[in-house]
C-alpha cells in the first residue's frame, strides 16, 4: 500500500496583467500580452478557488475531461508556452533599467506549501513575491509537475501502467526545474523565497516522483503474482534508496534554504519506513524457501522494532502502517511457531542479519519545454 501526500498542487498566486505593465510597440505584441495573461487568469482563478466557470463549460474546454487534474494540466500547457516565449523575448533586452522597473511593478507573487514559515492568516496564505520572471516560470512548472503527480495518483488503482508513467512525467517536470530553471534564479533571489524555488525540494520531489512510479510498478508485479520473493523485496528497496535519495537531496540546501514542511518530511520517512519494511518481508519469505528459517525470522524481528520506532502521527498514514505491521507480525509468529517444533534454527543476532541491494527499474520521462514563437517588441 502506497501512503499519500495531496498537498503539493495547493499553491496560490496573486493576479498578474502583464499588458497593464509592459508597453507594447505593436498591436501585435500588445495582443500577445493580453492573451498571456488571459491564459494565466484561468490558473489564478482556478488555483485561488475563484472561477465562476460551471463544470460543464469547464469540461467542454478541456475536450470533456471530467478530471479536475487533467483540466488544470491543458491550463498550464496553454500558459507555459507564451510565457516562455515572454521570457526569451525580455531577456533579450536583459538587465535593461526600464524592464527590471517593469519586471517589479508586475508583482509576481506565490504562496508556498512546502515552507515551514508558511502560515495562513485572517486575510489567507502568505505569500513570496521575487522580482524575476523564472520565478513565475519556476513556480507555475512546480504546479504542473504537482498537478501531474495528482493525476497519476487519479489512475490508482484502474490503471497503473498510466499511473506510473505519469508519475515519471513529473519526475521529469521537477528535474528539469531543479536542473535547468532554478539555478539561474539563485544569484538574483530574494532572502526569503517559498521553497518550491529551491533546486534541492524539486530534486528531492522528483526523486519522489520516481519512487512512487516504481512502488506503482511493484503494485501491478505483485497482483499479477509472476514475481519471485526475492525480486519484489530488491523492488521494494529500491524505493526505500530513492527515498533516501530525496532526504538527501533536501539536507544538501540546508543553511541555503528556508527549513521545510515537517509533514512533508514526515511524508518522506514514512514512506521510506514502509517500503523498508515491505522489502524485509519479501527478503524474509526468499529466505525461508531457501531453508534459512532462523535469518527470516532474525530479519522480520529486526525490520518491526524499526518500523515501530517510525510510526507516522497523520491518522491515514497510521493505519496503513499499522496494517503492514500486523501482516508482517502475523507472518513472525507463523514462522516462529514452524521454527520452535520443526526446524529449530539458531536467530542471528542484527548484527549478523544479511544486507540487500535495492533494484532501482524507474527513470524519469524528460520534460521537454515548449515555446510558441511570436515576435514581441517592447517600447524600451
């Protein structure tokens, strides 16, 4: 079982009209900036939870997708490509003083979900303002790439080779971000700044992505029954290394970064936790068909004083612990009780319990950015 996490996609943004701000040369491009912030309106209404759009005209434009998720995704993939195209176009013009003053009259601001300062307040959440036009970009790809990870997470459980394939097509949007977008952003960032904006969160939330992708993988292995023990228990802690990956990940911005959510850390150890736990299980079952009964049921003891220690405090996250735990303590004392009057094999102790190797099967599906060119020219 899966544990998750819903939050990532509940950003909130403050309006933006970029033609109220930019001066256009040209009908054209004056036409061009108006479009652009038509296409974002839609998002800001949608993500802020103020659009008098009906279902049904919500439905007809998203080509009659019923989906929430899928509706948001045809949103950003109408607005990312002219705000790319915005943006080539004014770095072009670069660090002139007329588009930098145009650039902080714009006013981009976001909130965070990922920050721990983030609070929410009479007048709602907080939010981050960053004079620079990759942070607009940074954050609405966040969005997407947190949108797609919902829909994948739609798929569960009628369709999980879509699901996992979505899952590694976030996995590719957060790379990306943290790879090719972010890091441009860092020399001119503001001190304070949501944590979406940092390279280390988005490469931690890709490898989260991947994880997901291969515990989907394991889930579909493990209804179609045609995987050995062994095999699922290396799966399973191929997550667990992913997971570690993402931890790793994040304390590499330590000291750089804001300090991050502690429920979506929590989040990740749990996660982490589970999968270790779901891979000592699989491990255990190898061995005892190998005949080493004594080493399983060393491993199974070993693997439930862990996972207790972790147990997570979010009631959904509880139970789903507590029903592998009860799994893998009823497979204990099956074992422990075939032991005590067939085999009777000496328990090792931790120290001399085996190590397994994670196999890692996932890889991201890049994110190739689009750019609608049109030519667009600034009174500067």
């Amino acid at each position: 079982m899966m544990l998750q996490y819903r939050d990532l996609a509940k950003l909130k943004t403050k309006k933006i009209v970029f033609e109220d701000v930019f001066a256009a040369r040209d009908s054209v491009t004056l036409e061009n900036l108006k479009e652009l912030s038509s296409k974002r309106r839609v998002i800001e209404n949608s993500i802020n939870q103020t659009s008098f759009i009906t279902e049904a005209i919500a439905r007809e434009m998203s080509g009659g997708s019923t989906s929430r998720c899928e509706q948001e995704r045809l949103r950003l993939e109408n607005y990312l490509p002219l705000l790319e195209n915005f943006i080539s176009h004014a770095d072009v013009v670069g660090r002139d003083s007329q588009m930098v003053r145009w650039i902080s009259q714009l006013k981009i601001q976001w909130s965070s979900v990922l920050s721990s300062s983030t609070f929410f307040n009479l007048t709602g959440p907080k939010f981050f303002q960053i004079d620079n036009l990759q942070f607009e970009l940074g954050m609405a790809l966040f969005l997407y790439g947190a949108i797609l990870r919902e829909r994948a997470l739609e798929f569960l459980p009628s369709d999980l080779k879509q699901s996992a394939f979505i899952f590694r097509e976030a996995a590719g949007v957060f790379h990306y971000l943290a790879h090719d977008v972010l890091p441009s952003l860092h020399p001119t960032i503001a001190a304070e700044r949501p944590s979406e904006a940092s390279s280390s969160v988005t490469a931690a939330t890709s490898l989260i992505c991947l994880a997901e992708a291969q515990a989907v993988y394991i889930r579909k292995a493990e209804e179609a029954g045609n995987i050995g023990f062994g095999v699922l228990a290396k799966l399973h802690c191929g997550v667990a290394e992913l997971l570690s990956e993402a931890i790793g990940a994040l304390n590499s911005g330590i000291g750089e970064y804001k300090a991050i959510s502690s429920r979506f850390l929590e989040f990740i150890s749990s996660c982490k936790a589970l999968h270790e736990l779901q891979s000592q299980k699989y491990f255990a079952a190898s061995l005892k068909n190998d005949g080493q009964v004594g080493v399983a049921i060393g491993l199974l003891r070993d693997a439930l004083t862990n996972v207790k220690r972790k147990m997570p405090g979010e009631d959904s996250w509880k139970s789903v612990f507590r029903k592998e735990i009860e799994n893998a303590a009823d497979t204990l004392r099956k074992l422990e009780h075939e032991n005590e009057f067939v085999w009777q094999e000496k328990i090792p102790s931790a120290d001399e319990l085996p190590l397994l190797e994670g196999n890692k099967i996932v890889k991201i599906e890049p994110y190739r950015p689009k750019k609608w060119e049109r030519e667009l020219a600034f009174k500067i």
